[in-house]
C-alpha cells in the first residue's frame, strides 16, 4: 500500500446526514464522500431515492444514482413516524452536516430547520437545497414552486441562449442540479473551515435558481441594461468567430477557436494557406467577423473540404490554434487522454464492478475514497445498532415498516 493511499483524508471523521434525492443533493454529498466524508443517506423504506428507477442503463442501475451515490450507506428510515424521528434525531446529535432536498418546507414540518435544530446542536451545519430559495425572511414568490433542472434552464434564462437561432435546445446534461450540488458542495466545506475558527454551526441556503443565475452573468451583462442578449448560435460561439464546428472532406467535424487577431493571421497564413484573407475588410475584427459569419463560413468550410478532420486538426495544432474532436459518449469511455493519465477506477455495486471516474483534481497526498454504490436499505441494521438499538428495537421497527 502507498502512502497516498494510507494518508488521512480532508473529511475523514466528518458525518454527513442526507435527506435526499435526484441529482441536486446527491452530488452534492457524494462529493464529501469523495473527500471522506461518511455520508448516511436517508431513503423512504421499500422506495428509496426515486432516481434509483430512473432506468436500468448500467448493467440494471440507474445512470443517475450510479453517477452520484457512491461511497454513501443507506438507512431506510420513515422520518414521518415518531419512532421514525426519534432515530434521526439520534443520528443527528452525532452528525456535523445535514443536507436536505425535500420538498419546500417539508424538512421544517419535521422540526429539521436550522432554527429548531441550532439549540440542541449548535456545531451543526444545514444546508437547505431548493429550486427557489427557502428563506423564511425573504421567501420571495416562487418559493413553494415546484423547480426541476428544465424548468431552472427556463428560469434562468439559460434556453434563452442555448440552442439555434429556429430553437431553444436544453442542456445535455443536468446542469441546474450540478450547479446548485457544487454550490452547497463549496458552502459545506467553508462552513467547515468556520466552524473551525468558532466552533458553531450555520445554515446553508442554496437555490438552483441563483446558482445558475451566477453561472448566467456573462449573457446578463452583455445584455446590460437592456442590450441585445447573445443571439443562439448552436455549437458556434454567440459574440466570437470563428468559433464553433466546421465540416471536413471525410464528413467528420472539427471543432476549433480563435481568440485574437494574431491567431486570425495565423490561421489565415497556415491553416486556410489564405494570407490575403488576414486583411479582408469584412473579417479584420472580431465584431466584424461575426457580423460576416456567413460569408466566413462559406471560405472556411471550402478549404476544409480537400482534408479529413484529422488532417486538419494536425494543421490547427501545429499553428497553436485551439481545437478538439466532437466526441460521442462511448469515445469519452475511450478517451486517450482519461486512460493515459488513468483517471477512471472500479467500484463496487451489486451488479458487480462498475468502472467510474476519479473526482476532478488529483491531490498529492490522499487518495479520493472510491466506495461501493449502496443498496435499499444495505446499511440499516449496522447503523442502529451503533446508535444504540438493540436486536428487539430493530425487529419491531422493521414489523413496523418504520425502516
């Protein structure tokens, strides 16, 4: 064993409570597993988090749970029962972190606020995720609204500028969710690092709706008091170009970015073998360039034709111009890139190893904790026991479906 593998990690001997589901909250939580945090995660008895069954992609799993619920222990608990909350309270008075993504106002119901936890646990750190922001001060309007990632998309403005001129199109992927998960994924670790320094806990209060309006702000200020907004643009780039996809003799596509006018006379010199173009009146600026993108398009795409997109991303590179390949998903799964700097390990799960991606960021003295995926219910019995029930409590929860 290496020493890496043998050093402590950030959050060894942090322990998290998750009152969770689908994507938000989860990626949230599986990111201090990574660090390693313990992470027990609070599934409804004999349903479980609902993106369990979102479908059956990975060898029966789901996609979702599998991407986001590693190296967690699962307690199914009814936190609606009394004897139901009497266990989680137990788990609390031993927890530091507490994440909830309930529906709005449910974890309050449940006497799960900060406000009524605070006194009984004042190191504890609660971090509320919602679509809208659950504030009791400042509720706003769309408080009690229900928020999924789509719907975040539209609010934000997000498809506004995403997509073709003709259409809107959403992201491919649950960015709202990732948004709001790596914001109370960031708050959860300084309120850690300020507990430190005063020993007390804090609320937590993360909306998906302002998490993507940050992630907004440079369609928001281009489009500054009242300016036209960045038109949709496809794959290109809305305000540069060339920037975007261009079709190649062999029918692939290369994707590729200029950033300046010393790459324009570069590009125009080794690449296109145009250097007379560098100085057209229609293309010597950025502003100009995008305002003929057409006309551009139309001489880009003809001198592309005679090569194969690989052909030209060798002449892209050897003039320092930025590109990449457009890769499909089972091309990421071979990307020589990931295997040579061997970013992907197997985990454990119940249908049998499952490879997975190691956590962004390769620390230098500890190993990311890369744990099983749990199943329904698999930690139970073990996680009573250590709060102190006996074999009779845990036989009359179960008869009483309480877990």
């Amino acid at each position: 064993m290496s020493p890496k593998s043998q050093s402590p990690r950030p959050l060894g001997g942090i322990t998290v409570i998750a009152l969770e589901h689908a994507i938000a909250a989860p990626f949230c939580t599986r990111q201090l597993a990574d660090l390693g945090a313990r992470v027990i995660k609070v599934e409804r008895p004999g349903v479980g988090d609902f993106a369990r069954d979102y479908d059956e992609r990975v060898r029966g799993l789901a996609s979702h749970f599998v991407w986001t619920n590693r190296s967690k222990e699962s307690l199914t608990l009814d936190v609606k029962r009394p004897r139901g909350q009497r266990v989680l309270q137990r788990l609390i008075a031993r927890a530091d972190v507490l994440v909830q993504n309930l529906a709005p106002g449910a974890a309050a119901r449940l006497g799960l606020s900060y406000e009524a936890l605070a006194p009984a646990y004042p190191k504890l750190i609660v971090c509320d995720i919602s679509g809208y922001g659950d504030d009791p001060v400042r509720p706003g309007p769309y408080r009690d609204k229900k928020a999924y990632d789509l719907l975040i998309q539209s609010e934000s403005g997000f498809l506004s500028v995403t997509g073709t001129p003709d259409e809107m199109a959403k992201a491919g992927c649950s960015i709202a969710d990732i948004a709001a998960g790596m914001y109370a994924y960031s708050n959860i670790l300084a309120a850690l690092l300020q507990r430190g320094k005063t020993g007390q806990g804090c609320r937590i209060d993360v909306s998906m709706l302002e998490s993507m309006a940050e992630w907004m702000s440079f369609p928001l200020y281009y489009a500054f008091e009242g300016q036209p907004p960045p038109p949709r643009a496809g794959a290109a780039h809305a305000t540069i170009y060339p920037y975007g996809p261009f079709p190649c003799g062999d029918g692939k596509t290369v994707m590729l970015g200029l950033q300046n006018e010393r790459e324009w006379k570069v590009f125009c010199d080794q690449v296109l073998n145009q250097p007379a173009l560098a100085s057209d009146p229609r293309f010597t600026s950025t502003p100009l360039r995008v305002q003929n993108r057409d006309a551009l398009r139309v001489l880009i795409v003809q001198a592309f034709k005679p090569f194969t997109a690989e052909q030209i991303a060798q002449s892209l590179d050897a003039a320092l111009i930025a590109n990449a390949q457009v890769r499909t998903m089972q091309d990421v799964w071979e990307h020589p890139q990931l295997a040579a700097r061997k970013r992907w390990t197997p985990i454990g799960s119940s249908a049998g190893p499952i490879v997975a991606l190691q956590p962004p960021g390769i620390p230098a003295a500890w190993q990311p904790r890369m744990d099983a995926i749990p199943t329904l219910g698999q930690h139970t019995e073990a996680i009573l026991a250590e709060i102190g029930y006996g074999a009779q409590e845990i036989a009359l929860l179960r008869s009483e479906k309480v877990v």
